[in-house]
C-alpha cells in the first residue's frame, strides 16, 4: 500500500485504459501536467480569439466546453502508442467527440486525476493523519511533495500546536 506521500508524487506519471463510451474500445487516459492544462486553456483562448467569438454569458457555456475538449484531447491517447493522440489535430477530435462522450470522459478524468493527485488541502482528518504520519517519518519529503499552501499551513499548525489532549479522571 503507498502512502499518501508517495500518490501526491506519482502525479502526471499516471495512466490507465478505459473503454470509450459506448464502445468496448480501449484508449488511454493519463494525467494532464500544469503545462499541459495551460496548453489546453490557451487553446481555447486562441480559437475563440480567431474566430473573433466574444466572451460574454452566451458564450460562456462554449468556452467552458472548449476547454474540456481542449484537455481531454491532451489526456486521451491511444492504447499501443501513448504518445499519440486519439486523431491527428484538435478539429477531427472535436468532431469525433459527442456531448455525452464529452461529460463521461471528463468525468473519468477528473476522478483519476482525484484518485493519482488527491488535493491535500481538502484531506478528511483520517487521510490528513495519515500524511502526517509520513511527514514525521520522513520530514525531507515536505519540501518537494507539499504543493498546497493551505496544507503547508495546516500541518505547521498541528506540528507547532499538537491538539491537548483532554485531562483524565483521576477518580
């Protein structure tokens, strides 16, 4: 079993098959870098842009859809060759792609990106402990895996000021 630590590191080095909606196809799903993410989002900022499609709260919807496409065609590769890309550019993905394929898929997305690079600063307070636990075993790891400033935050605060324990009944 890895510890909580050792899933935070694991990160974009991540993939895994899953079928294509509706299909009994295989494609690969990895997980996106932060260059990645802010390829796909200035994607979509370019296209709208030459297309000359104001942003605005007609369009708002598009935008956000274009965004998901923009991702999913980053995060989504073929079985046999993961550096490969499901089609050829980003037009014959988006005209590939249906509405739902679109909300199935970023679904699976955003779980396995959850499930590979959980948010620290969202921990319930048994995976909390847990992270904690390896930081003391291995404090050197703290600068290099917490990410999160929140959680930065969090664990100085327990560590400085552990809660008190509550005082015993002596009788």
């Amino acid at each position: 079993m890895e510890s909580f630590l050792e899933k935070i590191k694991l990160g974009t080095s991540n993939s895994k098959a899953i079928k294509w909606p509706g299909t009994d196809t295989d494609v690969c799903l990895r997980i996106l870098s932060e260059q990645d993410r802010m390829e796909a989002l200035f994607a979509a900022e370019r296209l709208f842009k030459s297309e000359k499609i104001e942003s605005n709260l007609m369009t708002a919807e598009q935008y956000d859809n274009e965004k998901i496409i923009q991702i999913l065609y980053r995060a989504l590769r073929c079985m046999d060759n993961q550096e490969q890309p499901l089609a050829s550019s980003i037009t014959l993905f988006r005209k590939a792609i249906t509405r739902e394929d679109t909300k199935v898929l970023i679904s699976e997305y955003i779980n396995y990106e959850q499930e590979c690079s959980p948010s620290p600063g969202n921990l319930g307070p048994a995976d909390y402990d847990k992270l904690l636990l390896d930081i003391k075993k291995n404090p050197a790891t703290i600068s290099t895996n917490i990410l999160s400033l929140q959680t930065a935050k969090r664990l100085l605060l327990t560590l400085v000021s552990p809660p008190q324990s509550l005082p015993t009944d002596n009788g």
